[in-house]
C-alpha cells in the first residue's frame, strides 16, 4: 500500500443484514477511490480480542481517519453504552473530547428519522457530519467525504494580502453607506419583498453623503486633490458596480431602471457649484466630474454584460432634470452626455508634471478598472456605443453636451467589432440591440457613417490615434444571419 493512502477505521452497528451490506459497499468504493479501510468484517479475525482491536484503531497515531456510520440504533447503542458500539464510543469520546486534532474523527450519516432529523450520539451532535443517506446528494457527499480523507478541501483558505492602500490614509473619507450596500445587494439577490426600498435607501445615502468628497483645501496643487481623493473614492465605486451588476442580473426591471434613472439625476448638481457659492472656478468640481463620469460608464456596461438592452435604452433615451437651467433660461431636461465633463485640472496635471500622456482620464479609467471586476474590453465597448447613440442624435437634435470616448484611446488593443456586435450579425439578436441606439433597421446607420465622411460629425483623435465606427460596429456582417 503506497504511503499516501489514507487509513481509515470505519465504526459502525451491526443493526441489520442491509445495513451491513451498506457498510461494506460504502468501504469497498472507498478503497477502490485509494482508501486504506480498515473493517472488522476484513481484518478482525477469529480469536481476535475485540476490544483491543478497536483501541488501537482509534488510538494508533498511523490511523489518520476514523469514520463514525451513524443511524438509529448506533446512535440509540452508543447513547446507552451498549454492545461494540458502547465500547467504541468509550474510546472515542474521550479522543473527540480531550485531543486538540479534531480532523480525526467524522460522522457518516445513514439515516434519518421521520422529522429529516439525522442520527447521531449525544456527543456528536454538536460536530459536522457528512450525510450520505439520500441518494439524491451521495455523489456530492461522497466527493466531500474523500476530500476530509485526503485532505483536500474544496474551499482553501487564501493568503493573507496586503491592507488596501486607501486604509492606509490618515484622512480617509466615509460615504456610510457598506450597510445599506449589503442590505440591499441581499435584497436583490434574494428578491426580497423589500427590494425597492433597499436599493432606495443605498442610492439616496450614497448621493446625500458624496458631499464628503468635496474638496475644501486648495493649498497645494489642486490636480494633486483630484487625483488622491477620486483614488479615495474607489471602495464605493466598488460597492456601486456590485449594485449595477446585482439589478443587472438578477433585478432588471421597470421600477429599477427608474431607480438608476433618478440616481444618476441626482448626482448632477456635484458637477456644478453648490448653490450659494459665489467664487469657483470650473475646476472645483472635477473630482465629481470624474467619479460620475465614471459610475455612468459601468452602470451602462453591468447593463449590457447582462444583455439588459431595455435598461440601457432607458437610460439613454431618458432625459436628466437639471432644476438650476432654468435660471439661465435653458430647457431643464438634457440628455445622458451630460455626465462626461471636461477635467482641466487633469489636463494642466499632464503638462505641469511632464507625463506627455495622451489623456490623463483615460489612464485613470484603464488603471481603475483593474479592481472593478469587469473587463476594461467592456467598458470600452460601453463607450462606443454611448459615443454611436449621441452622435444618432446629434444628427438631428441639437444636444447639451458631447460624449467624448475617453477610453477608446485604448482601442488599438482590440481588433475587429465589439463583442455584441459580432454577435449581431444574427437578425433576432440584432434586433434586440437596436433598441440601445433607438433604430429600426442597421441602414439607419448610414448616414452616421456619410456624416462621419463629410466631416459633420467628428471621429475623436489623439494624435495619431483613433477608431473606425464602421469596423467596431462589424456594419457590414449587422442583420446577415438567421
């Protein structure tokens, strides 16, 4: 027998003929999976004694694992301290009892009684147990009872890592809301009846509380302020992509996507100057700027990782009540690219330190994109198609602001169309996409595309980078397929 075959005593009562024949089956598989089993029916033979024999089964240091079959009357026997079973269980407790090593001993459950409860001794029953008494779960159980005898547990505990270096802050900024994140993702999870509610409640702590990050102090260089307190920002950036992602997957409906509508809405007033304030300059705000800038871009890609077409529709087809455009005589409604802002302050970080960087923003985004759990690919892609809906309507509209798709300065590492593009090229898919750009039929791209030529409307450019609309969409392939 190889060194690394477990030993294992099987304890056991011989309750009944079936019982038994159980007993010896569930030993025969185990050897067969590389088990060294030791059963009395195998190796106690005549003139043995018996006691002796089960002593050093459970006492022997080269027996690593003991395996206590419990069902009624092995329960009922050991409970009493009757027959074999009562001997054993006179050895065995005291090993459960007494020794620090409590990965020695495990409980098989065989049965259970009338009220789903399983048999066990008294003084076991505080102990975890592997059932193997419905067949329905035996294959699972089985696997877990060869994991304890190998000891290879299916969960390991990881390595400890290094304490996140925004804990390590000295003036770390709060926004209070982990509580209510954790209350309603289990709500959304679990469709709770108080759903609704939970999100309610993150979302409007979330939006009264980002007033903590409003930078006061401009004593040092204020791009320095951005940088630092937007790097502050990210554990709740977190929190909010694990919400997008929840309602995404397991939420879409028309109640939430109003709830991301009027969050979202909420938030504009932190790309301005709060009422009251009379000096400013346009760079106050850009911390705000970029961290809702940023939340919009993952709201839309959580949508379409999940395929939730309808929401990112919404979203973009909905316009953001702005209640101050009406002291300048300005419509109070505007569209979804109001939330890219310029960032001057990243633009003057770029030349005062000399990093020669062809966007600022758009290496923050790719850099912190690394900890939000989706791919940057996706995030990309969002982009593109927020881009591809402004520049729709821009043709025919005049719109508040521009959409600029900071990441696509990244686009050189992607080659051929976005992903829900590829898959477009099937007509049924195709036509549950176009709703995120409001057309009917991929023609209604064309004349994007002469625009694009004629130079109405302007591809963006970073030097000598830049994209092609027509090979991301994959227009050509769009609708070919059944």
């Amino acid at each position: 027998m190889a060194e690394d075959n477990p030993k294992l005593f099987i304890s056991y009562s011989w309750s009944s003929p079936e019982h038994e024949k159980w007993v010896v089956d569930l030993a025969t598989e185990l050897r067969e999976a590389g088990i060294d089993v030791i059963l009395d029916k195998w190796d106690l033979k005549e003139g043995y004694d018996a006691y002796k024999f089960m002593e050093k089964m459970v006492t022997d240091p080269k027996i690593q694992k003991v395996a206590i079959i419990c069902n009624r009357i092995y329960a009922e026997k050991a409970d009493e301290r009757k027959g074999g079973v009562g001997t054993e269980t006179q050895i065995i407790s005291p090993e459960i009892y007494n020794k620090e090593d409590q990965n020695k001993f495990v409980a098989i459950v065989a049965e259970r009684d009338e009220n789903g409860n399983a048999y066990l001794p008294t003084y076991y029953k505080s102990r975890i147990y592997i059932d193997l008494s419905d067949s329905d779960i035996y294959a699972t159980n089985f696997e877990q009872l060869l994991r304890w005898l190998y000891d290879k547990p299916l969960y390991i505990k990881p390595k400890i890592g290094k304490k996140p270096s925004f804990l390590s802050e000295t003036n770390q900024i709060y926004l209070g809301t982990t509580t209510k994140y954790k209350r309603a993702l289990d709500a959304i999870k679990n469709h709770k009846e108080y759903t609704k509610g939970a999100i309610h409640e993150y979302f409007q702590t979330f939006v009264k509380n980002l007033e903590e990050f409003r930078i006061l102090s401009k004593d040092d260089e204020f791009d320095d302020k951005v940088v630092e307190n937007i790097d502050k920002f990210l554990p709740y950036r977190n929190e909010a992509i694990e919400i997008f992602l929840a309602i995404a997957q397991y939420y879409d409906t028309p109640e939430t996507r109003q709830q991301l509508h009027r969050f979202f809405e909420s938030l504009i007033p932190y790309l301005d100057r709060p009422k009251g304030v009379t000096s400013w300059t346009e760079s106050d705000f850009d911390n705000f700027r970029f961290i809702i800038h940023e939340l919009f871009l993952y709201v839309i890609s959580c949508l379409l990782k999940y395929e939730c077409f309808d929401a990112v529709s919404y979203l973009l087809r909905q316009h953001y009540y702005i209640e101050n455009m009406a002291d300048y005589g300005k419509n109070v409604m505007v569209p979804f690219p109001v939330f890219r802002e310029y960032m001057k302050s990243l633009e003057y970080r770029n030349k005062r330190k000399g990093l020669r960087r062809l966007s600022v923003r758009a290496d923050l985004l790719e850099q912190r994109s690394k900890t939000s759990g989706i791919d940057f690919k996706k995030m990309m892609q969002a982009d593109f198609i927020l881009f591809i809906r402004f520049c729709l309507e821009s043709m025919n509209e005049n719109t508040f602001n521009s959409w600029w798709p900071e990441t696509l300065l990244y686009i050189g590492r992607h080659s051929g169309p976005f992903e829900l593009f590829a898959r477009a090229q099937s007509k049924e898919y195709f036509n549950k996409l176009k709703c995120v750009f409001d057309i009917g039929k991929k023609e209604n791209f064309e004349p994007l595309f002469e625009a694009f030529n004629n130079g109405k409307l302007k591809i963006p450019q970073w030097e000598f980078e830049s994209f092609n609309p027509y090979v991301l969409l994959g227009y050509e392939q769009l609708a070919t397929r059944l």
